[in-house]
C-alpha cells in the first residue's frame, strides 16, 4: 500500500490533499469485490494512510516537520484537533462503527520512522517495520468484516510481502529522490556493494543478486498470504484476498526475473484482469471448501 509520495505545501496550515488515488496503487484498494456497505470506512482508512505516507515521504520537510505533521493527523484522529481533513473521515467512521484507531495509529508509528529512519540493517529489522507499515492494513479490513484474529497471521504475511514487492518496484527511486533504502543492508555487503548501486540506470551483476535474495526471501510470505482466502469466512473479501495473492505471486516472481532499475516490474491492464480473474475463481473454490468443512454431516446433530 505504501508507495512514494510528492512534494507538499510548506506552510502547516495548507490542508493535506492525497497525490495519489487508490485507483493509482498496484493491488486492489476496496475494488468492486468488497460489499458496498464497508467500501466507505476501507476507503476513509486509505485516504488516511495517503496522507500521512505523503507527509513521510515529502523531500521538502524536515524530519521535524514530517514528525509534527504527523503527529496532526493522531491529534485529528483522536479528537483532540480537526486540523487534518484527511484524518476526519476515518474518524468519523470509526465512531460510526464503535472500532478503536488502533490500526491507523500502528500506521503512523511506521510512517514516523519513515520521516527519520533511511536505512534498515538487515531482515529483521525490515520485517519490524512491515509490522507497522503494511500488517495493520489487512488487519484493519478483517475487523472491517468482523473476521476472527486467528485470519491475522496469514493477513500479515500478504501485507508484508506486497510492501516488499512495493520496495523492490521502487527501490531506484526511493534511493535518487529520497535517499531511502529498504533492502537490507547486510545483503548488500555480503555483495561487498554499497547503497549508491541503486542509483544507477541498470542493476549490477552484484545488485541483481541481492535483489533477487530479496524476492526469494519473500517469497514464503507470499506463499503464507496465499492461504487467507481459505481462511476469510466473508464471500466478497475472500474473493478479494483471492486475487491480491495471485497478483502478488505473479510479481514477485517477476522481480526474480527483472531488473526493477532498468524495467518497469508492473502488470499491464489486461494481465491485470485476466490473473484477477483466475484469483477469483481460486478464492471461489476456497469458499466453496470452507462452506464444505464448516457445514455438519447430513444425518448429524
């Protein structure tokens, strides 16, 4: 979900204005799937984390400013301020539905680290950061459902294995316009290559190797995440989970094959819509056996 923002106003007092749409991300946010009664809060949540993901990411704010800016956005949320509209609907929502804000406020513990933090030391310290960064959002959408907890762990792995993909996709980019760098540090000293290789117009020999490291670490997240749909007891979000793990599969094998600096690792229109459809057909057969299981013998009590 977290993808790289634009330049923001520099005054505090110009409202925050999302530069990005959800029809921009690379997975569905609230498609067509999701029942029209949640659409509303999932999307209010979206806009909530947009705009904090753009406070974090601006390249004209101080970590200073990016800190207090953000710390906004928890005042607004909580209902100590109004100052930040894009916060007012999720809280407004929340309300509505009697939900705590305890996966918006894991949101901004990562967005914060984002506004002071360029550099992550190893695996484990990214997967620290996915925890806040990329977990609450599926856990957000189960509660949204009234799914069980007991769906979070394989929630939390799809979540964090989409955010790696998202970091591997921009890895150039968020090194040339942020000097941020998500892939971990001890990778690329074990090629004896330092950060500055992620400037260049082609990966190296040496950076093709840490970066598919990268996506063959991940890719037991996503074999994990692939296992949500069977889990998901909600038809529409079952098949929603359906084709965000088949997309997410298809990428990141992608990634084991491309050069994210040279290539642009992303699925055309029409890809889109034909793995979507084999996803949902997938998360159909999921339901289907989980209506099976659930369901007491004929004859029984």
């Amino acid at each position: 979900m977290v993808s790289r923002a634009r330049a923001l106003a520099m005054t505090l007092d110009v409202p925050l204005e999302p530069t990005k749409t959800h029809r921009g991300e690379n997975f569905p946010v609230a498609s067509r799937l999701i029942a029209p009664r949640h659409r509303p809060v999932i999307l209010a949540y979206y806009r909530f984390a947009r705009g904090a993901d753009d406070v974090a990411d601006s390249p004209s704010l101080s970590p200073d400013e990016k800190l207090a800016r953000l710390d906004r956005f928890e005042a607004t949320l909580t209902g100590r301020s109004d100052s930040v509209d894009a916060a007012l609907p999720l809280r407004s929502a929340l309300a509505e539905r009697k939900m705590p804000a305890r996966h918006a406020l894991d949101l901004l513990r990562a967005f914060r680290k984002d506004a002071v933090k360029q550099r992550y030391a190893n695996w484990s310290e990214l997967m620290d950061y996915c925890a806040y960064s990329a977990a609450p959002v599926g856990r957000f959408v189960l509660d949204v459902h009234g799914e069980s907890e007991a769906t979070w762990p394989a929630s939390d792995a799809l979540c964090t294995a989409l955010q790696v993909i998202n970091h591997l996709q921009d890895c150039g980019a968020d090194f040339r316009n942020l000097d941020r760098v998500y892939i971990p540090q001890d990778a690329l000293a074990a090629q004896r290559i330092g950060a500055d290789t992620l400037g260049a117009a082609k990966a190296s020999p040496s950076l093709r190797k840490v970066l598919q490291g990268v996506a063959e670490r991940n890719a037991p997240l996503v074999a994990l995440g692939s296992t949500l749909p069977a889990q998901v007891r909600d038809f529409r979000l079952c098949l929603e989970t359906a084709v965000i793990g088949r997309l997410a599969r298809t990428l990141n094998a992608l990634l084991l094959e491309s050069d994210p600096l040279s290539e642009r690792v992303h699925l055309a229109k029409l890809r889109v819509l034909l793995l979507s459809g084999l996803g949902a057909a997938e998360g159909l057969r999921a339901f289907i056996r989980l209506r099976q299981i659930a369901a007491p013998p004929i004859g029984g009590a």
